[in-house]
C-alpha cells in the first residue's frame, strides 16, 4: 500500500464502479482509504454509500449529473469543501470510471455534445482540470480505457466498432437529426471517447507535473454490463449469456482490480498513461500515440469544457 488518503470514484452506483468502491472499503483499517462517490443523486447513489460505510469506510457523496459540465464544476467545488473541511483525508487517486454506449449518437448532453463523448470524455477531464490542484503527491489518476479503440480478427467477427478519429471539436457534435441510429455509429462513438482518454492521459501526464501519476485501466470485455443497455433487447440477453462464459470479466471480478488501480504499491510508479489489461501491463498499438492529436485535443478540450468552440 501506498500513502492512505482520499479516493474519488465516478459512477459508483452499478458494475464496475460499485465493486470497485466496495473493494476499497473492505481494505483493512490502516490501509483502507475514504471514499468521495460521485454520480447521479438518489437511491442507487444512496444505497453504495451505505453499503461502503457498512464495511467501516468513511465516505462522503456528491451527487452530480456527469453530462452537464455545470454540475460537474459544482461537484469539483463539493470536492474541494470536503477537502478543506477535513471531512475526508487528502487525495491521493481519482477514478475515472463512469461511462456511457449512447445507442444513438443524436442524442446530446446539457451542452449540446454528443452525449457518449461528453460523459466518458469531456466531463472527466473538465473534473481533473478542476481538481488538479487539489492532489496531495503522490496521487493518480486512473482513466478507463477499452481496447475497442482499434480493430482486430476477433472485434471485426463480433462487429465492434474501432475509432474514427477526426478533430475533437467534430467527435463532440451529435449526429444530424435525420441521420439513423444504428449499433456501428454508436459503436464507432463509444470507441473515438475510448481513443479520445488514450490521448488525453499522454497529455495530461506531460502537464500535470511529477507528483501525479496517470494511467489507464482496461477490464477486459464485459458483456452484459448497464453499459448496453441502451441497445436491443436480444442483444441484451445475448451479453447476458456470455457474460457467464468462464474466463470473461465481470464486474465483481475487474472491480477489484480496478481499486488496485489507486492503492496498491505494485502500480505507485506506473504513469505516463500506461495501459492496464485487468492486471497486466500491456503495449498499446501505435495509432494510440500521436503528439499531434493529444496536443490538439487538449486544446479543443478548453474550447468545448469553455462553450467557444465553434
């Protein structure tokens, strides 16, 4: 174990970020860290709190709508209160796990981007940005990432989508109104968000100085997850299926590999956006290295988190 402070979670309430959370709270005492929970205000959020305090963790909520980017500056706010307060011990890792596979890429955010992009991306680095400060070295950040973000002879026979990159600013536009739904665009979108948190960690790690360390977790394919459940039902139930396929991740089972993430002493030096497959150090493929692209997604993220892009 590392030094013993503060973890911040997204989207704790279900799945991989639910089991994370419990994961952390079930740590001894001594090595068990406090707990900041965010995600939408109500029950689900209510009831892992409890959950989470059940196993002798002290933890704290702040409820926030991650695909407005005006709650998610008054969750950063909260954060800081909290931390000023000495309600929860200093942060030393945050956990970027909430996500979302839009089945349809019209739909839009609160501030009119494609809503995919804007929960698994824009509000996650508009949250680092504005918490930045706030960190106590040494600290991590650890980003979801999914290898969906290229193609292979496997995710071409299941039909998954890989990335097509174009500029951020384009990626952030919902479709046009009179565009069709279907399971490739929202896959490609799902993919661009995935690719879009690959860049963002290179870049971030050149900015965010010594104390700070970013990395990248992959669970491994979780079919069957709330994650799909905007698609058909057949496809549902089919993930469902094969979500009880032996070797296939699960939440119960990447979850605690994902608080290791943000704790354990066997990750405390990896950084500069190193790629974790559930528990192994893995080599992304080249096109997820491109200086050009990081800096100008950094860039155009200030644009978008700003409201100035055109």
């Amino acid at each position: 174990m590392t030094e013993t402070g503060t973890v911040l979670i997204t989207g704790p309430t279900r799945n991989l970020g639910r089991f994370a959370a419990l994961a952390l709270a079930e740590l001894q005492e001594g090595q068990r860290p406090d707990l900041l929970l965010i995600g939408r205000a109500g029950a689900d959020l209510t009831a892992v709190v409890n959950e989470a305090r059940a196993r002798g963790a002290n933890v704290r909520e702040v409820g926030c709508d991650l695909s407005d980017l005006a709650d998610v500056r008054a969750a950063a706010t909260a954060v800081r209160d909290l931390l000023a307060s000495g309600a929860v011990r200093p942060l030393r890792a945050l956990i970027a796990n909430a996500g979302v596979m839009s089945s349809d890429t019209r739909k839009a955010s609160a501030d009119g981007y494609e809503l995919t992009f804007a929960v698994n991306y824009l509000a996650h680095a508009q949250l680092i940005g504005d918490l930045l400060e706030s960190f106590t070295a040494p600290a991590r950040v650890v980003l979801i990432g999914s290898n969906t973000y290229y193609s292979n002879i496997f995710r071409k026979m299941l039909g998954v989508a890989a990335a097509d990159w174009a500029d951020p600013v384009k990626l952030a536009r919902p479709a046009p109104s009179d565009q069709e739904p279907s399971t490739t665009t929202s896959g490609v979108a799902y993919s661009n968000s995935k690719l879009a948190v690959l860049y963002y960690a290179h870049e971030l790690q050149r900015r965010a100085g010594s104390g700070i360390n970013v990395s990248i977790f992959e669970p491994g394919w979780m079919p069957g997850t709330s994650l799909s459940r905007g698609t058909p039902a057949p496809v549902q139930a089919i993930g469902r299926a094969l979500s009880r396929i032996p070797g296939v991740s699960t939440p119960e089972r990447s979850g605690p590999l994902l608080a290791a993430m943000a704790v354990d002493e066997k990750w405390a030096n990896v950084r500069d956006g190193a790629f974790v497959v559930k528990d192994k150090l893995t080599e992304v493929q080249p096109i997820a290295h491109d200086r050009d692209r990081e800096r100008r997604l950094w860039e155009a993220t200030g644009e978008l988190t700003s409201g100035v892009a055109g």
